[in-house]
C-alpha cells in the first residue's frame, strides 16, 4: 500500500518533509498547501505536486498528513486531519500548550489513526546509547542530567513571521529551539519529576524569553539544569551531560564526545536489576570523532534531515503493521508538560513546579 502524504505549511521545515516523503519505499508526496497562495505554489513546483487551494481539498487527496504550521496551530490543524481520518505528522513541539495538544493524542487513539511527533533526536545512534546506558543501569545510579541548547537568533529571524517569539504561536528558545534537547534529557533520565526556573527577554523584540534556565529534579532522583537561549552568539551545538556512579558520558550534536565508565564498578549494578553487563565503550573525544554537527544553532535553514527520514520512515512502517509509531503522541506530551512547568515557574518567581507522571 503507497501512503499519500500531504503537507500544510510551507514555510521552513516543509521542504525537509517533503524531501524525506521522496526517499521512503511505500510513501509518495501527494500535494501541499499552504494559506499563502503563493508558497503553496512555489512548494508544488519545486516538488512536482498539486499545490491545493484548501486544506479540505488536501485532505480529500491524501491518507496521512505533515502538519509543518506554526506550533500554536499544531493541534488545530492536526485535530481536523485525525477527525477526517488521516495519519497524522506533526512538527516539533505538538503544540505551545498541554491541553490541546493531550485533546489530539485522544482524539487519535479513539480514531484508530497513527500520530508522531517529529522528535528525530531520538534516531540518533549516540544519543540512543547515552539513554541505554542510564536506563540498564550500565552508567550506575543516575546523579545528574543536564541539557543546554545555547543557540543564536538575530532580530531578523524573529521579524521573518509576525508569529515568531509569539506566546500565543511560538515561545521563545525554549519552546521552539530548545524542545529537542529538553525532551532527549528528560526520556535518557526516565521523566521529570519538578522543576524551577528563570527566564529573560534579553535580547531582542519578542513577546516570549530568549534565554532560559531551569533547575530539574527527575523521577529517578537526580537533579540537573536545562538551559535554552537563542542569545548565544555565534551559536553552539546541543550538549547534553548524564553522570552516574559508574561514569560520565557526554553529546554534543548528537555525537557522543566523551564517556567514560569506571573500570571498577560492579557488572551488575543494583537497584537495577540482575544481569546487566557494562559494555566496553571507548572514551572519544573531539579529536577523534570529527567535529560537532552544528544543525540549527546559527541557521534555521540547517535541518536534521536524515533523521526526519527515518522518523517518517518508521511512521509509515507503523501504518503498514499497524503498530504505534517509535513516538508516539504520548511520547510527545511529556516535554511539552516540562516546558508549561518551565514557563509556569519563571512567570512565578522561581517557585517550585511539579508534573504528574
């Protein structure tokens, strides 16, 4: 069976999605569209496809849709594609606010139709390792978990889109440049449990924060900093930074450039559980692993392609087996209720924040 997708939005990311449709056996690019007549038909041209003039005609033509709108409109639109009973992609984050975005989740469960949420972090082989290496227990008991997205904007970016550093549309660099990381920390330490935070409009004319800091304590008991700006000139590549009582391993652009275990430690570290074996992992360094891929740290141009193609791949394969998709809408509730909390708690002072598990 070939999946016909659909695009809405056109802007930025559209083209990443578009491109991936093309590179999957079992998927085809069937139309775009976009509100701006304009970019729906520069969109259609560039790819080959009919550029609708409606999204009911897109849907009409198309069994699963790429929502590639601005984030506050994530839900909406996405809501109307399961109620016509489409598969449904949505793009980071799956929406600015929890409410609406957990009304979709359930909307397409009682529907029968897959939803993803792009999170194509999670596809990254280094990054999958780090979170092995917590939850089997390799890295011992968890102590510290720490995620810092420092990224640069100019004021040029945000005037691009009159919804761009909107609350309403889009946040700020936490929200829409710092939702990766924050949701690669909180699955590679197992959920966040709390969190208190800080956060400024520092730098330039927007509504929403460009820097951002959070302290966090996990569910498992560790404690960390999640740290997202877009004031960092000249722009840095994503770190993340995990220790246990056995080691240390840190990513930077989804590479891991540092780990280290202790020679010493026990192979079957309780409390989690019997038969764990540490696995014999090199220590890297820059040096010998090239240099951190910079992604979208100073260009929101510079996408994460390959691994949108392969989160897109793995949704198609989940209509195809029907099976839930490797993420899942309920995958993608859960950094979203650590950024409201993020939010909730730098509006109120700092003061401390829980999230239901």
């Amino acid at each position: 069976m070939l999946i016909r997708f659909g695009v809405v939005g056109c802007g930025a990311i559209h083209g990443t999605h578009c491109d991936a449709i093309g590179k999957i056996a079992g998927a085809t690019l069937a139309g775009v569209y976009d509100v701006v007549p304009e970019r729906s038909g520069a969109a259609g041209e560039k790819f080959g496809v009919k550029a609708h003039r409606s999204f009911g005609s897109l849907l009409n033509a198309v069994d699963a849709v790429c929502v590639c709108v601005p984030s506050g409109l994530h839900a909406q639109l996405a809501l109307k594609a399961v109620r016509a009973g489409k598969h449904v992609v949505v793009e980071k984050p799956v929406d600015v606010k929890v409410a609406p975005a957990t009304k979709l989740v359930r909307a397409a469960r009682d529907a029968g139709v897959k939803l993803t949420v792009i999170s194509q972090h999670r596809f990254a082989a280094d990054i999958r390792r780090v979170r092995d290496a917590v939850q089997s227990g390799e890295l011992g008991r968890p102590l510290i978990g720490d995620s810092f997205t420092k990224w640069y904007r100019t004021q040029a970016y945000y005037d691009s889109g009159a919804w761009r550093g909107t609350w309403k549309l889009d946040g700020g660099s936490l929200m829409n440049q710092s939702v990766h990381y924050i949701d690669m920390i909180q699955w590679i330490m197992g959920g966040v449990a709390a969190v208190r935070a800080i956060m400024r409009t520092a730098a330039h004319d927007i509504e929403a924060e460009d820097v951002a800091y959070a302290l966090v304590e996990y569910r498992n008991g560790a404690i960390g900093v999640i740290h997202g700006a877009t004031v960092a000139y000249p722009g840095f590549a994503e770190r993340l930074e995990v220790s246990g009582t056995y080691g240390s391993m840190i990513v930077e652009g989804d590479r891991l450039k540092f780990c280290e275990l202790d020679p010493n430690a026990p192979s079957d570290p309780s409390p989690y559980g019997k038969g764990v074996q540490k696995q014999p992992t090199p220590k890297v360094t820059s040096q010998d692993d090239g240099p951190p891929v910079l992604g979208g740290a100073n260009d929101p141009t510079a996408i994460w392609g390959e691994q949108h193609r392969l989160q897109i791949e793995d949704f198609v394969r989940a209509i195809h087996d029907d099976r839930d998709p490797f993420i899942t809408g309920e995958d993608a509730l859960e950094p979203l209720k650590v950024l409201e909390a993020i939010y909730r708690s730098g509006r109120n002072g700092g003061k401390k924040v829980t999230i239901a598990s």
